[in-house]
C-alpha cells in the first residue's frame, strides 16, 4: 500500500510539474504570442527558437528539461533508503507523469508539446551516460541534416536499444520505459516524418545567428 500511495503522490507532482507550459508561458509573458498559434504550432523549444528566437527558446529549452531531471529527482531525494528496484519504479512513475504532464498540461489547456526536451531530462535524472549518448546522436544527426525533428527521431530510436545493448540493463521496468518512451517520441513526430518524406520539414541552422 505504501508503494501505491508514493506511486500516486510522486505521480501526482510530476504531473503538475510537466505541466508548466514554459513556451506558453515565456511567449504570452515576454512577447505577448502563443507559440501554438504560430509555426508548426507546437508548444516547445523548437518551435519558440523559431517563432521567439534563440534566447527565449535556450530559456524553454532548460526549463523543459529540468523538469523531467527534477520530476525523477523527488523520490529518491526524498526516499533515500530504497532498494533499486524500488527506487526506478517509482522514478519511472514520475519520469512518464512528467512526460505526460509536457504533452497534455494541466496549464494550457492540454495543448503542449512533443516531450524531447522534457524526455531528454528524465533520461539524464535516470541513466546520465544513456542520455550523453542519446544527445551525442542527437546532435550529429541534426547538424548534419539540418532537421531537428530527425535528430529526436533518431535518437528516440536508439534510446532502448542503448539501455539494453550497450549498458546491458536487466531491469524490465527500465527496459519497458525506455521503449515506451522512445516509440511515444517517435509517434508524436508522425507529421515531421511525412514532412521529411515530402521535403517540406523546415530546417534549422545550429550555427546561423
């Protein structure tokens, strides 16, 4: 009963915590523009670099992640006298409330983002040298092709199967998020993907000022 019930209040904070609509938020409050209204009209860093430009989306773009390592952070800062097992289960629990509070915000109206960011935060607060990696691919594919949307693709793509090949995990529950994760990302890149079949994605210069 103990597990359920930290289950549900870990579960509960990183909902809320995934739900702070930072592109919203910094759009409304400093440039007085939904973000959703404009571009690819998706609350998140990408979308605010291009509508906002490069400080307000470096700002989003933190805020974004932090969420995620923070959301995975609580419980075992809070509970420091668990078993492993134990322990990512419920950082797990958090990691995909977290997640799910970045896509459907309690804040705006259940209109957020695609989770790259906020993913890439949860995977740094549970497995740092999975999330190096993943960064590290994410980075060669987009300065290569220009895509960001590629490179998250990408690097989703490869998350499981570095967790379990390369680091050789034999939690199941780690195995499972990270898969869930990885194919969540992916799927809600669905029109990107028809948009780099059909040449039509927008590019983005890393290095351009």
């Amino acid at each position: 009963m103990t597990f359920v019930i930290y289950s549900l209040i870990f579960g509960v904070i990183a909902y809320i915590l995934g739900s702070i609509p930072s592109a919203v938020w910094i759009g409304k409050t400093f440039h007085n523009i939904d973000v959703r209204e404009h571009g690819s009209k998706n609350a998140g860093a990408t979308n605010t670099f291009r509508i906002l430009g490069k400080k307000a989306g470096i700002i989003v773009l933190l805020m974004d992640v932090f969420k995620g390592i923070i959301a995975v952070f609580i419980p075992k800062l809070i509970l420091k006298e668990l078993s492993y097992e134990i322990e990512i289960q419920l950082q797990l629990i958090s990691g995909i409330c977290v997640f799910l509070g970045h896509l459907f915000p309690l804040f705006a109206q259940f209109r957020g983002g695609k989770g790259v960011a906020t993913s890439l935060g949860i995977i740094i607060g549970i497995h740092p040298p999975a999330a190096g990696i993943c960064f590290l691919i994410f980075l060669i594919v987009f300065i290569s092709s220009k895509y960001v949307s590629l490179g998250a693709i990408v690097a989703s793509f490869f998350f499981p199967l570095i967790v379990f090949f390369i680091f050789k995990e034999t939690s199941i529950y780690l195995i499972v998020f990270s898969n869930v994760i990885g194919i969540t990302v992916i799927l809600t890149h669905k029109k990107n993907i028809l948009r780099i079949i059909h040449g039509e994605e927008n590019k983005m210069n890393l290095f351009k000022r």
